[in-house]
C-alpha cells in the first residue's frame, strides 16, 4: 500500500526493561526513584510516553512488586513535567523449562501468574497505557518462552477495556498483529487500537526492511503505531517507522549506547530521536497532543 510519512511524531522512551542489563550500564535505572527520575529526564528532553518496568533496587532483578509501581506513577505524576504514562503488563508470563529431556518441572526464572495478578499494578496505578505482548514467543535464551496465550490475552485485554486503560499491542511478529485485529472484531479491544512493533528480538519478527513493512502493510490504516529494533539499529528504526507513517520508541530497555563506546542516558536517547525526527522535516507532539490523538484519560495524582 502507498505510504505517507508521519508529520506529527511522539516519542515513547522505554526507560528500563526487564532484561539483564543493569550491570551492563550505571545508566540503567534499579529503584523507583531512578526509574521515575530517569523517566522524568527523558520528558523533559522531549518524550511525550514513558514505558516503564520495576526492578529490585539492590539486584536489578525485574519485578512485579506493587510498591515499586505504585512509588514510580507517584514521582512521575507530582513531577512538574507532563508525560503520558505507560507501564508493563508484560510480567507473570515466563516459563524455564528444565531442558530438552527433562522440560518439566519448570526451572528457576519461571513466574507463571494469572490474570488477575498480572493486571493488579494496572488496576492501582491507572497508568493512561500499559502493555499487552499479543502472542507466545521463543527468546534467544535456550528454554525460555514468553507464554501468552488466546485465554490470557482475552481476559487481560478485557480487564484493560474495562478499567479505561489503553492496550499497547506489542507485536513481536505478523501473527501477533492478526489476534490483535481479532481481539478487536470480538470487542474486545476498542478501535482504533494502539500498536507496537517490536523488531530484532530473537526469534520474533527480524529487522530487515521487508518484514518491517509486511508487519507495516499488517496494521489497519486507522490504527497508530510505533516501532523500535534493537541496539545500533534503535536510530536507524526511528527513521524507519517515521517515513513508514508511525511513531518511534527509544530507551534503555532497547539500546545501552548512544555511539561506539559511550553509554548513553535515557535522556540522550530521546535527544538523538528528536533530532532525526526533526531532521526528516516532522515535528514531535506533546502529551496532551497524544491525549487527544489516542484518547487517552489523563490521571491526576493520588
């Protein structure tokens, strides 16, 4: 199909992740605090999202510890900076199997939770987004697999709807996008939907060009859309998803460097992404813009 390049851009800055980078950068944020005031930084350097994960502060082990969510939407909300909030919903669906003769029980790493539990820090928090990975996957490590099934993602994309939160479709491959589009023709999810994609991560969709516009041409015209790859790739994608007609996402949880050898910060992340965006002759909107394009309901603080 033709494609028209996007002339009004938001940024999405995923701030932490819930992969094994913390000891990879002094830039990834660990406690709450870091996360909001990382996340903060990143608004103010022109960042209309923040997509946010919680860590154990000591470990930098991602969590699902309702205080820690709770303690990161407080700070970014009595901050004296505007920012549409996004948090995870990604946790409670990981399964380690055993190995390939003996996959069962389960090995360490495994947190399989259900719905309900999944959904609690969204339900609290009422951030104006959070995350629904739409599909099972295989990751680069050997036994690992992102599980979420057709039941599970009904009933939390439900609970989303009802709670007037926005899904964001993470769609780590074609297939996620057309149970999206179904989740949608049953009620679902409301229309128009909001959609991820995630490109590069092993072993979902790969980053080359073609399948980056197969996963393009997937979406419906009237949905929006952002995309992101991984790594050196992280810029070249903002550029992409731009003349592509979406929306860009950068941040820590998807690339550590801002050049060959030099960490960056979230906020630097996000300064690269606005001058590529502005360099290609599109202008970045704020959150109240994305508000109002997404319909989204702001949050006042508790």
């Amino acid at each position: 199909m033709p494609l028209t390049m996007n002339r009004d851009v938001f940024i999405t800055c995923a701030v932490t992740g819930s992969g094994g980078t913390q000891d990879r950068s002094p830039h990834v944020p660990r406690s709450p605090k870091e996360i909001a005031d990382s996340a903060i930084a990143a608004a103010k350097a022109g960042a209309a999202v923040v997509h946010c994960h919680v860590r154990d502060p000591e470990t930098g082990a991602p969590s699902r510890k309702l205080e820690y969510y709770r303690e990161v939407t407080d700070r970014i909300r009595d901050a004296e900076v505007d920012v549409v909030l996004n948090l995870t919903a990604g946790m409670g669906g990981d399964i380690v199997f055993g190995g390939v003769e003996a996959p069962l029980p389960t090995a360490a790493g495994t947190d399989m939770v259900g719905a309900t539990e999944r959904m609690a820090h969204i339900a609290e928090c009422l951030p104006e987004i959070c995350t629904l990975d739409c599909g099972t996957m295989n990751f680069a490590e050997a036994d690992y697999v992102m599980t979420n099934t057709p039941g599970m993602l009904r009933a939390m994309g439900q609970m989303m709807t009802d709670l007037g939160v926005k899904p964001e479709i993470e769609a780590f491959d074609t297939g996620h996008l057309w149970f999206a589009k179904e989740l949608v023709k049953e009620g679902i999810l409301t229309s128009p939907a909001l959609v991820q994609l995630c490109m590069g991560v092993p072993w979902g969709a790969p980053n080359d060009i073609n399948t980056f516009m197969a996963m393009v041409n997937n979406i419906p015209s009237d949905w929006n859309w952002s995309a992101f790859s991984l790594g050196r790739d992280q810029m070249p994608y903002a550029a992409q998803s731009v003349l592509a007609g979406g929306n860009v996402r950068v941040g820590l949880e998807d690339n550590l460097m801002l050049g060959k050898g030099q960490l960056a910060t979230n906020a630097q992340l996000v300064e690269r992404a606005v001058d590529i965006v502005e360099n290609l002759g599109a202008r970045i909107i704020g959150p109240d813009a994305v508000r109002e394009r997404l319909g989204l309901v702001k949050r006042a603080p508790k």
